[in-house]
C-alpha cells in the first residue's frame, strides 16, 4: 500500500459523501482557502459527489496568484540588471506584471535562474561572489520557514551578495477579511492543512467565534477533503462556530515550534498588499531590521504599486470567492495557460488553472 492510497479509497470516498448528503438539511457555501485543496477538488471530482445544497468557492490561498503587481514589476526590474543573478521558483516565472514577466526578461539577457529552494539561491551568491543574487521570497507560512533559514544562513556566514525580495503573507487576515467584505458568500471554512503544521490552531478559534463561521483545518487528499466537508457541514447544521483539526496526523495545536521560532527571528508581522484584496493591516511578513541587510527592496528601491490595466480577466473577484473561472468571459479563450491573462490561469494552485485542466475550457456563458 502506498502511503496516500487509504486516503484515495473509493469506498471510503462514497461512505463520506453519502454522510455529507445524509447531514445536509440547507444551503450551505463552504470556501476552500487553499489553491491545493482546489486542485484535488477539481482532479477528483469532488464537487460533484457533493448535495446540490453544497456551494465550495474557492479563496486566495494561491501564493503566486495573490502577489500583488508591483512586487512583480519589481522582480522584473531587478532582474534585467546586468549584475544580478535573480532566483525563484518556477511557478513566478510565466506571473504577468504590468511590464511582462520573468520569462521575457530572461529571453532577453537576464539571469533569471529556476531553484527548488532559497538555500541554493545562496549557494549560488556564495560561488558568484561578483555578482548580486536575489530571491523571490513569496508564499503563505509554510514557504517562511525556508526563507528565514536562507536568511540567517546568509547573514551568520557573511554572503554580503544576496538578498530576498518579500511578499510573504499570513492566511488568517485574508480569511478576516473575505469574511468582513459586505460580498462575502463563505458560511465556513476548509483551512490549509500545511500552513497549520507550521503554525499550529491557536489563530482559527478567535475567527471562527468572531465571525460565527466554522473553521476545518483539512489535508489534500479526497479521503482529507470530504472528511473535512462533513465537519463542516455538521458544525454548520448545529450553529458551531469552533476550529476543527481534522488533520490530527500532521497538525498539532502548536504547530512546529523550531519552525515559528525561526520565522520569529527573522521576520516580523507587517502590512502587506494581495492581489484582489488590496492592502490587509498586519497580514504579511517582513525583515527585521536586524535583517535589513538582506532586504532587497533596500538595496534596489522599493516596489511602488503598479497601475493595473483594463482587463476582461476577473482573476481578483475569483480570489475573494465572488466569482468561478466558469463565469469569467475569457476563460478558455483569451485567457489559456498557453496565454494567460491572469496569475489565476498561471499557477499550478491557481483556481483557473484547475478548472481549464480538468474540467475543459468551456465557459458558463458558452454552455
């Protein structure tokens, strides 16, 4: 047995969903805040074993969709100089800005490299002593730890040439301010099960409270997912607002302590902007001044906001849960993952992404 085939088992697959529709009385609309969870939804079919009671919408929980534009511009900007060297992960490489993206500026001279982790973005400065090398640091809590640790490695062993760019956001203030918008349609959540690992429960009680919503913290396979969906639907049926770690096998209360701690070292809690949101007081992670050394926008300016172009592509109301790919007039025409529009068709997380490869590229208003 492999280790994830208990968690893909059809039978166990049916028992649940039939629990779902078993304990579904009502309406009820449930956000999957994670671009992960959406793509299995979407790979197995998920939604469709579901009541037609059951509405998922799918939230901003995209790393690479949610990083606002500016950052991206200056990326770009940073990276068509001759002495740089610019490292990120692969999916960055193809996110429109308003001037392009970081695959133009490579076929256009610029040292654009693809690494799988920011420690070899300094084993990379290390051997290119001449040159300045920076790391795009985005992701939600469970990219932090990484990038706190090539911090510190590269300020305890002296590499003076390299830097992180920062766009590193926080999932609970997104989550408080979908569920604060005048728009929202989420009566409950489903929580990102590898960002609780990291950082443990402790945030979701208070939101589930507050907002009167129940909060699933799930994993990602469909055993994980529809187990998640009837804790839900259950809480929602009994008016329970709590926090539910549904992921017990990998999330504890506190999270991964040596991981926080290092976070806490490097970082500090600071205002960021998201795509689609805008700007969300205290939702984000900076550098700390004894840090700031290797804080890039610093060293080449800081990023200002971009002015967004008139667009058909509704990628920002897609990240809030307001719309679905389906309705979006570009889909599947305009806008493929050959010809993106939008940093929604562009990540392997992104919702569009999901809904072109396993669901075709026809659009609602084409059927």
């Amino acid at each position: 047995m492999k280790h994830v085939d208990e968690y893909r088992d059809a039978e166990a697959v049916a028992r649940l969903a039939g629990a779902i529709a078993a304990a579904t009385t009502r309406p009820w609309t449930i956000m999957e805040i994670c671009g992960g969870q959406t793509h299995a939804i979407m790979r197995f079919g998920l939604d469709q074993l579901l009541p037609r009671e059951i509405t998922l919408v799918h939230g901003p929980g995209c790393p690479v969709c949610v990083t606002p534009e500016a950052y991206i511009d200056k990326a770009l900007e940073i990276a068509a100089m001759p002495s740089v060297i610019f490292c990120s992960f692969g999916d960055m490489l193809r996110v429109p800005g308003a001037r392009g993206d970081l695959l133009g500026v490579k076929a256009r001279g610029g040292d654009i490299r693809f690494v799988y982790s920011p420690l070899d973005a300094v084993e990379i400065a290390r051997a290119n002593p001449g040159r300045e090398v920076v790391f795009f640091a985005v992701g939600f809590e469970t990219t932090a730890p990484a990038n706190a640790m090539a911090a510190h490695k590269a300020r305890s062993e002296g590499v003076k040439n390299f830097s992180l760019l920062v766009s590193q956001v926080l999932v609970p203030p997104a989550m408080e301010a979908l569920l604060s918008a005048p728009d929202t349609r989420v009566q409950g959540f489903l929580a990102a099960g590898h960002v609780c690992t990291i950082m443990g429960t402790e945030a979701y009680g208070p939101i589930a409270a507050r907002y009167r919503v129940p909060v699933v913290i799930t994993g990602f396979e469909p055993v994980d997912i529809l187990a998640g969906i009837l804790a839900c639907v259950q809480a929602l049926e009994e008016d329970r607002h709590e926090a539910i770690n549904m992921y017990a096998r990998m999330v504890r209360p506190e999270g991964n302590l040596p991981a926080r701690t290092l976070i806490d070292e490097v970082f500090e809690i600071a205002d960021r902007e998201w795509r689609g949101l805008g700007v969300l007081p205290s939702s984000g992670l900076a550098l700390r001044p004894a840090y700031s050394a290797l804080d890039a926008e610093r060293r080449f300016g800081a990023a200002e906001n971009a002015a967004t172009a008139p667009s058909i592509c509704i990628s920002g109301d897609i990240l809030r849960g307001v719309c679905s790919p389906l309705q979006c007039p570009a889909f599947g025409g305009a806008c493929t993952p050959e010809h993106p529009l939008g940093v929604t068709m562009v990540s392997s997380e992104g919702a569009c992404a999901a809904y072109y490869r396993y669901r075709g590229a026809t659009r609602l208003a084409g059927d």
